[in-house]
C-alpha cells in the first residue's frame, strides 16, 4: 500500500504530461494555413466585355459608337479658281457631275464627320436637289437655277442658302474672288439647321453594301490607273492611282494632286464608281438636265481592279447593283462620277492594269 501511495505522484505527472501532448497536436491540427499570394510579375488575366462595333452608314467602316447624324449634302465649287477645295478630304462621298456644258461640281456628303470648314460653296440644280432628297440629306448650297430655286422654295429638302445667309452663316473668303468664295463652316450648318426647324437626326439609312476586307473584293481586271475626262478640258479630267501598300487611290488634275485646303490632307479614297446618265443641254448657259432615276451601266474600281455593274435609282438613292443585288464597296471614301451616256463611258473613262 505504501508503495502504489509512493508512485500515485508520478502517475498523476504523466497523465497531465499526455493530455498537454494532446492538446498541442489538436491546436496544430486545427490550424490554417494561408495560400500564397500572387507575386508581382504574375499576370491577372481578366476578360473584357466585347466593344459593340457599329458600321458608319456611307462608309462602312467600323467605329465603337453609333452616329445617328443626318447627313450633309453641300454643293462645291470644282472651277480652277476654287481649288483646293475645302472640307472635301472628310466627305464620305463625293459625286461629280456637269453643272455647265463639261464643268463639274461636287456634291460632298457628310455624316461620319462634319468639317469645320465647306467650300467653296456654290449653286444648286434640280438634280443636285433630287439626289439630296433622296439621301434625306440636309443641303446646303449658295445660288440656283431656276429649276433648282422652285424646288427648294417648294421645301422639297430641309436646307440653307447663302442667298438668304450671305454674312450671317456663309461668310467671303479675302482671299479669293465671288463666286469662288463663299465658305460655310460646320457649325454654321448645324446652326443653319437649327433656324430653319430641321431635324439632324438620321431617319434614312443608304441603300450600300461593304466587304468585310480588301482581299474579298479583289475578283475583276486589273486597273490601277484610271483617268476620267470631261470633254477635252485637262481642268476636269481626273486621274486615280492606286497605292497597293495603302490600299486607297490618289486623286490628281493636271497632274495637282487633291488636296484638302482646310486641313492639308490629300483625298484618299477607297471605291470610284462611275454612273452612266443622260445628259441634255437646256438653256445658251449650257446648264443641264440628268436623268438621275433611270438607272444604267456603271464601272466600280476598288482594290487596284475594276468590274462592270450598273446603277438603279432606289428609293431616291444612287445604288450600285451587281447581278441584282447592291454591289459591295471596300470600306472607306468613295467617288462617284456621273458622265453622259453619250458619248458613254468608252469616252469618258480608261483605265491600265
């Protein structure tokens, strides 16, 4: 009995010595251990939200933004006296057409953006007025016909003058004579706009159909140079030339390469169409009628090559029409010249591989 009383105090030791042993390793068990945390050259890869892409209506090309903008449509001076031109290199189409006998005028149309200055700007005919119409285009010219003036006293389009504006929103350039120099400015137009109570809101889309690159429209003849004439006259005979690295055309005149007098840019164009129309004289000014609605043969050159097609008259809007259906553009600028059906575009147009 002495002895089991004599150990008891070890006993006791020992147990107290088990259960701390215990305790410690349940402690060790429960414990967490943290992760690692990334180090500082290790990327964090995250997935962004796909940017929405929006086609610009006369262009095509895409942007991050929609653009609901009416489009401008403004007669421009093409005299050799009014060159450089103004505001041209922004156009998202140029259409070229005879306005008196073989001198042409421009039609430059504006949607993607609006230039901060147009010019020189110069008078209206009916059928410029029509094909504004048809685009639904806000037109602004200085001057008209008298055709033209009926029609637009008729508010057949939204548009300013600088007939009734002269000085207020067209303003004289010092540094050239009437009429080459009236100039309108782009706020000016939306301010314009704004007096005669016109919507700038696009209620119209083109009736126009793109490529979705440059290799998908290279299908026709070779045609890097193309030289489009006006009768005999080198001041209206245009020459484009394709640059493959760029993959646009250059505009020049008399050898004078197109260049915008505003900004210093040159004209650099995507698609030049040609429309074949009838012309008829109608006065001793040599002022003419088209016909801008029956539709007829047309070339489109894009891409250094250049394809027959023909051109209808859809709902107002000069479309260019390949087996039935709208041809496709490359994205980009376009010019478009409207020559007569006679002589035809055997006259008017060659063009080199």
């Amino acid at each position: 009995m002495k002895g089991i009383m004599r150990a008891w105090p070890f006993l006791l030791a020992s147990i107290l010595l088990l259960c701390t042993a215990c305790s410690k390793k349940e402690k060790v068990e429960a414990e967490v251990i943290p992760l690692p945390s990334p180090s500082a050259d290790q990327e964090i890869v995250e997935e962004n939200e796909p940017v929405p892409q929006y086609p610009q209506p006369f262009t095509g090309i895409l942007s991050d933004a929609e653009n609901t903008r009416r489009p401008v449509l403004a007669t421009i001076n093409n005299h050799p006296l009014a060159r450089p031109q103004s505001g041209i290199s922004q156009a998202d189409i140029v259409y070229e057409m005879a306005a008196e006998g073989n001198v042409t005028r421009f039609l430059a149309l504006f949607q993607s953006e609006l230039p901060e200055e147009i010019g020189p700007v110069r008078s209206a005919r009916d059928y410029f007025v029509h094909i504004a119409k048809g685009i639904d285009a806000f037109y602004v010219a200085h001057g008209y016909s008298p055709d033209a003036q009926t029609l637009l006293q008729n508010r057949t389009v939204d548009h300013i003058n600088g007939m009734q504006y002269d000085g207020v929103l067209f303003q004289r350039s010092k540094e050239r004579r009437a009429p080459h120099n009236s100039y309108i400015s782009g706020e000016n137009v939306l301010a314009g706009a704004e007096k005669v109570n016109a919507s700038m809101e696009m209620e119209k889309q083109p009736s126009l159909s793109f490529h979705e690159s440059i290799e998908n429209a290279k299908i026709g003849d070779m045609a890097s140079t193309i030289t489009v004439r006006y009768g005999a006259d080198p001041n209206f005979t245009s020459v484009y030339t394709y640059d493959a690295e760029k993959g646009i055309y250059e505009r020049t005149v008399n050898g004078i390469l197109t260049v915008d007098k505003a900004n210093g840019e040159q004209v650099e164009l995507s698609n030049i169409l040609l429309f074949e129309a009838a012309h008829r004289t109608i006065d001793n000014v040599g002022r003419q009628a088209i016909d801008i609605n029956s539709g007829g043969r047309a070339l489109l050159f894009h891409a250094g090559i250049v394809k027959e097609i023909e051109w209808k008259n859809e709902n107002g809007f000069l479309t260019p029409v390949e087996d039935g259906l709208q041809a496709k553009l490359i994205p980009g600028k376009s010019w478009i010249h409207i020559v007569a059906s006679n002589p035809g575009m055997a006259t008017s147009v060659t063009y080199t591989p």
